[in-house]
C-alpha cells in the first residue's frame, strides 16, 4: 500500500510533469488556450465572473467542489462561506487570471470551464483544495487539473485543514470529537450519595444524551445521504472510523445515562423503604402515647366519678338527715309534766291521828306521805 506522502510525492510529480507539458502553468501554456481576464467579481467558492475578451463570462473552476452557499433548495454548507471569502481575498475584483482550458469549454450550464491562475501563476483550483475547502473532482472528460488539486488536497488532509479541522464546528471530525466530549462529560457526572444528587446526575445525563443523539444524528444522515461535502471528503477508511467513533461516544452517554437512573432508582428504593420504617416506628410510637394518655384519661375519668360518687352520697345523707329531722320537727312529742317538788312535812303537830300530809299521784287516785 502506497503512503500517503508517497502519493502526495507521486501526485507532486504529475504536477511538475504536467508544468513541464504546459498543462498547469499560464507562463507556459499554449497561448492559444490560455488567456488572460480581470476578475469581475467571486459567485461561491469555486465560480467566479471574469471579463475576458470583452465579456463577461461565467468561470466554472474545473476538477475542484466547494460546499454549496447558492442553491436555493440547499442550506448553505459547512465551510461554503470560507470558500468564498477565500476566492475573494485571492482573486479581489479587477486583478489579473490567466484561463487554461480542457477539452470542453462549458459546461450545460454555459459556464466557462477553467483552470484559473493568479498574477503569481498559483493555479486557483488547487489552492482551494489546499485549504480544505474544495475537494477534487472529475466531470469528465475534463481531467486537465486533477492531479495538482489532489496533490493540495492531500496537502490539506495531511494538514487537517478546512474539512479536515476540528476547530471547525460544522466538520466531521469536530461533531465526532464533540460527540466524544459530550460522552466525557456524562462520564464525569457523579454517582451522587443521596436521591436527589443522584437525580440531578440522571437529568443533566439525560440532557447530554438529547444532545448526542441529536449529534449523532446529523452525522448519521450525512454519511448515509452521501450528499454531504463533509462526508465526501473523507475516504472509506476515515468515514468508517468517524462513523465507529460517534457511534461508541453516542453509547457511552446512554449508558452513563442508564447506570446514573439505576443508582437513582437504588437511591430511592433504599430512601423509600427508611421511611417506611420510621413511619412505622412513628406509628408505634404514636399508638402507645395514645394508650398511654387513654389510660390516664380512664384513670382520671374513673376518679372523677368516684369523687362525684362520694360527693352524691354524701349529699344524699346530708339530705336524708334533714329530712329526718324535719319529719321529727313535724312530729308532736310527749312532753312529761315537771316532777312535784318534795316538801318535808313539818313536824308532827296536829289533831290525834293525823298522819302528815300526804303526796297524791297524777289523777287523785292513790297518795303517800309526803
């Protein structure tokens, strides 16, 4: 298998040989199929309006595709605005272009099909390439340029310029490494010692796997559309690993996701079946103070009958006591007459025979001496 800087060397040598044959280089082209414009002003990344021979014609860079900025039934594509302002920083309105031909002149647009070259003889075509922001391309029969454009694009993938750049958001190798980023952060979200913690870990996975799969999914439809200047530029081998990588990071993140609701799940289980317990404990505890104040409130409730009891008899008593004492206060009484006061009976005196007085009882019937 040939290296690719062996290839860059070997599409280096087609280069110099096609210089050599006056295929790349303005200086020495044939002068009938090389001519020179002024720039009139840059389309897109690989079209530009030149003024040749007095008119202005429509220039169609030839074996080279930049993303697309004008289709009206297309979004702009990745790095299609870079081509562009690179086309207008090299080529700026009114300078200089030598035009080289293939074998057909338009195309079925009308557009005039070119290898394009700068005041300094750079060919265009390929230092767009070079940038990675074109990749080479062949409508055939026009093949004239497809060496020096794949020699820069090499260039530019050994460089891991414009296409090839992860800085640059929107390429393949920037989502798959932010794909990647995304499943570190997911795997640096803590287990989390508490339900809530664990929680929290779970919702700010699960917003790191919307993420993902809403990733992992623009990079999926690219490479499966095989319409995509991005996926395009990428050769089998590197679309199978991009493709692997992102789909690896995309798995990491559901499965951190997956084992932070397990925990949680854990968490809550455990925190559940706790209160459990301390309710029923709290139940108990609960149902003896309520059999505790029961009894004493039997207890106070029995005493105060008593004490009511005791108070009723005892007003019973009381009552049956006056009550008896006023039937004997209605009541008439014998009431014994005094008893007659002993006189001692003077001395004897008096006719014969008297005997003394005499003391009769009650009634006059009976008396003794007095």
């Amino acid at each position: 298998m040939i290296s690719r800087q062996a290839a860059l060397a070997a599409a280096a040598a087609v280069v110099v040989a096609a210089s050599t044959a006056g295929c790349t280089s303005a200086s020495t082209a044939d002068t009938s199929n090389a001519n020179q414009g002024e720039v009139v002003r840059v389309i897109d990344g690989d079209t530009l309006v030149v003024n040749f021979e007095d008119q202005e014609l429509t220039v169609r860079l030839l074996n080279v595709d930049t993303p697309e900025t004008k289709d009206p039934n297309k979004p702009v594509e990745c790095l299609g605005p870079e081509a562009t302002d690179f086309l207008e920083d090299a080529l700026p309105p009114g300078s200089t272009v030598t035009l080289e031909f293939d074998v057909e002149r338009e195309d079925r647009y009308g557009r005039t099909l070119a290898g394009v070259y700068d005041a300094d003889d750079r060919l265009i075509n390929a230092e767009v390439a070079r940038q990675g922001l074109g990749i080479p391309v062949t409508y055939e029969p026009n093949a004239k340029f497809r060496p020096p454009v794949d020699a820069a694009y090499e260039e530019a993938r050994d460089n891991q310029a414009g296409m090839y750049n992860a800085d640059v958001a929107c390429t393949v190798p920037a989502m798959v490494d932010a794909l990647e980023q995304t499943a570190e952060e997911a795997a640096a979200q803590a287990e989390g010692s508490s339900v809530a913690t664990a929680a929290s870990a779970a919702a700010a996975v699960l917003a790191l796997v919307r993420t993902a799969d809403a990733a992992f999914d623009v990079l999926d439809a690219g490479a499966k559309a095989g319409t995509s200047m991005m996926w395009a530029a990428l050769s089998d081998e590197e679309k199978t690993v991009f493709q692997e990588r992102a789909a690896a990071a995309k798995t990491k993140v559901h499965e951190r996701h997956e084992t932070l609701v397990s925990i949680q799940n854990e968490r809550q289980a455990v925190e559940d079946e706790a209160q459990r317990v301390a309710a029923e404990a709290e139940a108990e505890r609960v149902a003896a103070a309520q059999a505790e104040a029961d009894r004493k409130a039997a207890e106070a409730a029995q005493a105060e009958a008593n004490r009511v009891a005791a108070q009723q008899a005892e007003a019973n008593r009381i009552a049956a006591e006056q009550a008896e004492a006023n039937r004997r206060a209605a009541t008439p009484q014998y009431v014994a007459p005094p008893a007659p006061e002993y006189v001692a009976p003077p001395a004897q005196s008096g006719p014969p025979g008297y005997t003394g007085p005499r003391c009769y009882a009650p009634g006059g019937q009976s008396w003794r001496p007095c």
